[in-house]
C-alpha cells in the first residue's frame, strides 16, 4: 500500500519548487497585467495587438503554475514543462538585448532575465531532487 503524501511534510526540495512555482506565478500576474492594461509603449496598433495578445496568453499560464504548486506532491513532469516557458522568457531578453541594445531601464530587466534563469534552473534542480527522494524506498 502506498504512503498518504498529502499529509507527509514537504520535503525541502518540494519547498523550493513550490516556492519557485509560486514566485512565477505572482511575476506572472504582475508583470503580465500590467502589460495588458498599459500595451505597447510605442503606440504602435500592431504592436500593440500582438503585445497584449501576449500578455494575455501569458497571464493564462498563472493558474496552471499555481496548481501545480499546491499540488507539489504529486507533480512530476508537467513541472520541468511549466520551466521551459520561464527559461525560454529569459532567452528573449536576452535575444532582445543583442538585439535592439539594453531597454530604457537596465537593471531592471537584467534581474528580471535573470531571475528567470535562476528560477528555471533551480526548479528543474529542486524537482529532479524531489522525485528522486520521493522514489527512494524509506529507511527503517
């Protein structure tokens, strides 16, 4: 018969991932919304179109990220799934910086993109971690 998980204490790897999950999920919100309600800075429709369209998509994926942090016990690879968009964000800024040079407020968006990295990398850490404890047979 298998343990009841839901009643175990998180382990400390399953803390991290939930806190990780969690923390993109209120970047998510906050960022994303904010993108809604102001749109494109140029003024431009077309931009304008596509950036809100993404902000919204984008803003779709904070529910998902918040279940599976309160689901963290019975997670496995939709978590590695749920880091790949965060790692892939990171990506575009920094495409976007080689790009089109630094945005009008460096050192923000350079914690931001690297805050992503960070947080993509230690999920996939933390995660791996869980699921290999999670595994491993109890000692008696």
């Amino acid at each position: 018969m298998a343990a009841d998980t839901t009643s175990a204490p998180l382990t400390r790897a399953q803390t991290i991932v939930r806190i990780c999950l969690l923390l993109t999920t209120a970047i998510i919100v906050a960022g994303a919304g904010l993108q809604i309600v102001r749109g494109a800075a140029e003024g431009d429709a077309t931009a304008d179109h596509i950036h809100r369209f993404m902000a919204g998509v984008y803003i779709g994926w904070a529910p998902l990220f918040f279940w599976a942090a309160a689901t963290i016990r019975s997670q496995g690879v939709l978590v590695y799934f749920l880091a790949v968009p965060v790692f892939l964000g990171a990506l575009g800024r920094v495409l976007s910086i080689a790009l089109n040079g630094l945005p009008v407020r460096p050192a923000e968006f350079l914690s931001f993109g690297a805050l992503e990295i960070v947080i993509a990398f230690v999920i996939v850490w933390a995660h791996s971690t869980a699921l290999r404890t999670r595994r491993m047979p109890a000692v008696a």
